[in-house]
C-alpha cells in the first residue's frame, strides 16, 4: 500500500512540476505581450508628478496605521 501511494505521489509530484514549468512560461509571455509596445520610460513621467505633488503635501509616502488596518481586513485570513 506504501508503494502504491509513492508511486501517486511521485505522479502528482511530476503533474505539479509540470504545471508550474508551463505556468511560468505563460506568464513571461504574458508579461513581455503586454509591456512590448510601451515606452520604457514611461515611468519616469509619473514617478516625477507623485514627486512633485508630494513636495505640495498632497501626497504622502508614509503608511498610516489606519491603512495597515484596512490590509488585515482580509477574508482569507
């Protein structure tokens, strides 16, 4: 009974292996789909706003704690 269920393990082992491998791939196909056709520096724009409506004090970096509040919140929890 031991062998048979080494022998179940090592196929589902084998299954799981194999769908991580795929699903990795898919996503990185994924990923490079959908970033193809963007400037690569796309980013620098918007990281410069948030910097500049942060010097106002319309935005802020910090965490508060009513925020860490909200994350706990989580119904899989």
């Amino acid at each position: 009974m031991t062998k048979l269920l080494d022998i179940f393990r090592n196929i589902q082992d084998s299954i799981l292996h194999h769908i991580e491998r795929v699903s990795g791939h898919i996503h990185n196909w994924a990923w490079a789909q959908r970033w193809k056709e963007r400037d690569p520096n796309e980013w620098i724009d918007g990281y410069r706003e948030w910097h500049r409506l942060k010097e106002m004090g319309v935005v802020s970096d910090k965490v508060k704690l009513k925020d860490l509040k909200k994350i706990n919140r989580c119904p899989h929890n």
